[in-house]
C-alpha cells in the first residue's frame, strides 16, 4: 500500500491516519467500496464505479453524502502524491451513524478513505477451484459490493492454500456465479456465456464494458443460467475484473482443462484494451487535475 492515503478530503501518510471504535461500519462491515484500475493516472470507468456505489450505499441504506467529481479529483491527486501513474486505488465508504458504537452526532455520516498500489499480480492463465454454496442469491445484499467481504476473502485465502489462483463460486442452487472478485465467461461453439446477475453475482464494471465492446465487435455474449455441466462443454473460460480486465482459464477444478490461447479470448482482450486506452485519452484531455 503507498503511503499516503485520504480520509475525508485530507492526504495523511498512512501512519498517522486515525480511526475510531466509533465508526460502527469498521466493527460491522457496514459500508461499501470499489477498486479501481489507475493509467496515466486516471480512474478508470470511475462513472460507473461511482453508480454502483451509491446503488449499494442505497441498499445498505447508508449515504455516500459526496459529489462524484470531487472524488474522482481526490483519486487524481491522491495517485499523483503517490506517485502512481499506474497502480489501482481502493475507494470506501464507511458508514458511522446508527447502532450502539456510532460516532457523535458532530462527525460525518459517512467517512470516505482512498488508497492507492502497486497493481496485483496475476497468472496469464487461472487455475479456479469449484467452490458449493460460495454465494447466497436469495439475500437482501447478493450482488452488493459491502465492507463485510470475509466469505469471499476466506475462500480466496483457502483456494490460494490448497494451490489455485481463485475460486468459482455456486450459489445456493448449484449455479454457477462468479469468482471472489472477478465474474466468470464461458465460451461455447463461438459465443459467449456468463450468469445473470440473478445468479447473486456482482455486477462487475469490467463485465458491463465487456459485454458492451463484445457488442460492437459483432460477438455475441448472452447471460445464461449455467451449472457445472456447461464447464463440462465449454471450449474456453476466461474471467473478468478491475485488476485482471480479460483473463483466460486454464482449468476448473477437479474436472475440466481449457486452451488458454482461445481466439473468442484474445479478441475481447484486445477490444477491452482499446476501450480503455481511448477512455484514458478522452479524460486526459478533458481532465484538469490529470497528468498530461
């Protein structure tokens, strides 16, 4: 983590930031966040981070209480204190009213936290572990990116122990869902697949634009309830996700191996690419805290 973060508006070094007990939705889990991808020191696809956000925050019946332009400006100048052109910054919203341990009516509703790093490191090609019952989509939160991220934390943790990149979750009804933090894409007799959001999958920014750029491509991606039979079938898999953007699937535990080298793969990574490289150029040039 670098060592400047913000905390409501203000850079502090990392050392000398201060929270307290106070703020209930540390102690439960009551807030929402996103992470973002940095080029050129742009938040990338901010806008719709920004709208699942207050989405979520709606759902959790917390207010984000900031204006989005203001905070867009923030990851900007947070990035360039940092020194982080290219990296990923981690927004939170963290909610400090309600409960027996909410802070005095004189602090803020809402505290907003920025961080920025290095970009994660992935494999060119995942090893996924089929993991039952990873998600409940029957739940009042399901698709909602909140603080309380322990149940997909801990199977992350325990699937990188036992030797896998990550874990696809099923849900409830033994469908398949999404990964810890990237959505899944199965690809079948040359289109695409990849659960609906009904599924209890969250709705990632990455997925959103790569069903767009599939689209205008003139490949065709449709959701589609699946279950582990389609792994069975499928002709290449490949996830999706703010730190990954299109990743091929090298095998699904404990039955099924793809090629990683699939054309219907490297074309949306390709499209994917160019996205955002014409995204960074349009903000650079519109933005007036943006590195040049």
């Amino acid at each position: 983590m670098d060592p400047l973060i913000i905390h409501n508006g203000h850079i502090t070094p990392l050392r000398e930031a201060h929270f307290s007990p106070g703020q209930m939705g540390l102690l439960m889990g009551w807030g929402v966040f996103t992470t973002l991808r940095l080029y050129r020191g742009i938040p990338f696809a901010f806008e719709r981070h920004w709208a699942r956000m207050t989405r979520d925050a709606s759902r959790l019946g917390m207010s984000i209480g900031k204006d989005m332009n203001a905070v867009s400006d923030a990851i900007i100048e947070l990035a360039k204190a940092n020194h982080r052109a290219e990296g990923i910054a981690r927004v939170t919203f963290v909610k400090n009213t309600g409960g027996l341990w909410a802070e005095p009516a004189d602090h803020p509703a809402t505290d907003l936290v920025i961080f920025t790093r290095e970009l994660v490191a992935w494999p060119a090609a995942h090893r996924l572990l089929l993991q039952p019952n990873g998600v409940f989509s029957a739940g009042p939160y399901a698709g909602t990116k909140v603080l309380s991220w322990v149940s997909n934390a801990g199977v992350l943790e325990k699937a990188r122990a036992e030797g896998y990149d990550d874990a696809l979750l099923l849900n409830e009804k033994g469908e398949l869902a999404e990964c810890t933090s990237a959505n899944i894409f199965l690809v079948t007799r040359g289109k695409g697949l990849t659960p609906p959001l009904s599924s209890g999958c969250l709705p990632g920014v990455t997925r959103e634009i790569v069903l767009e750029v599939a689209a205008s491509a003139g490949f065709e991606i449709r959701e589609q309830t699946l279950t582990s039979e389609h792994l069975a079938s499928a002709e290449a898999v490949f996830v999706t996700s703010t730190t990954r953007e299109v990743a091929a699937v090298a095998s699904v535990s404990p039955s099924w191996e793809y090629s990683t080298a699939g054309p219907f793969t490297q074309a949306l990574a390709q499209a994917f690419r160019e996205y955002v490289q014409s995204y960074v150029k349009r903000s650079v040039g519109h933005s007036k805290t943006a590195p040049a």
